[in-house]
C-alpha cells in the first residue's frame, strides 16, 4: 500500500479545518480531542491548562 505522507502544513491545514468544523457545528466532544491533558490555551480571557476548558 502507497501512503502519501503530509507535510507539516497540510497537517496543520487538516487538524485546523477538524477543529473549526467541530466548533461550528457545536460538537464539543470533537473539539476537544483536539486537546491533550497538558495543552495550554492563551487568550484575552487568560490562560487554561489541559483539559478543564471543557
């Protein structure tokens, strides 16, 4: 079997597009395997550590 092998920006392209397509669609247990126990997220609001965002 052929497997085609993604660079980093299609990677990134890819696992961006899941995750907005979750969030629009308001599917919160999607968005949030996009997370890890340890992710760290930074914004106006602050910062959040793994998984308590949800």
């Amino acid at each position: 079997m052929i497997e085609k092998q993604l660079n980093s920006t299609e990677e990134t392209t890819n696992a961006l597009n899941r995750h907005l397509d979750a969030w629009r669609s308001g599917d919160i247990d999607k968005v949030m395997e996009d997370w890890s126990d340890d992710g760290v997220l930074i914004n106006s609001s602050g910062i959040v550590v793994g998984k308590s965002i949800n």
